[in-house]
C-alpha cells in the first residue's frame, strides 16, 4: 500500500524520542481522564447545578 504524504493527523502530536501523547500513563487512574479537572468530587450538591426544571401551564 502506498503512503500518502499529503494528509497530516493533527490530533497526534510530534513528540521528542522516548515522549508518550498517552496521558494515561501519567495518571494515578485508569481510563479516560475527565475534561473539568480531577478536582470535581461527584455527586455536586443540587443547590450548586443550574438546572431549572421546566414548568408546563396549559392555557385554558
């Protein structure tokens, strides 16, 4: 199969020898890592959620 060099993946970054773009192996968990920060403890409190349920008032 021929290699095309006129396509470039910019989602896999040019890194120096002996570098991971893994960072799974930095982590103390396994998995995917969380996009907010690992400083999110879950479940949040409801008062601290901006959530408004909505209301539905049928006319009549």
């Amino acid at each position: 199969m021929a290699v095309s060099h006129h396509r470039h993946d910019s989602g896999w970054p040019e890194l120096p020898e002996g570098e991971h773009a893994v960072t799974e192996l930095s982590s103390a968990r396994s998995g995917g890592l969380s996009p907010f920060g690992e400083v999110i403890e879950l479940p949040l409190p409801a008062e601290d959620l901006p959530y408004l349920h909505p209301i539905t008032v049928p006319n009549r």
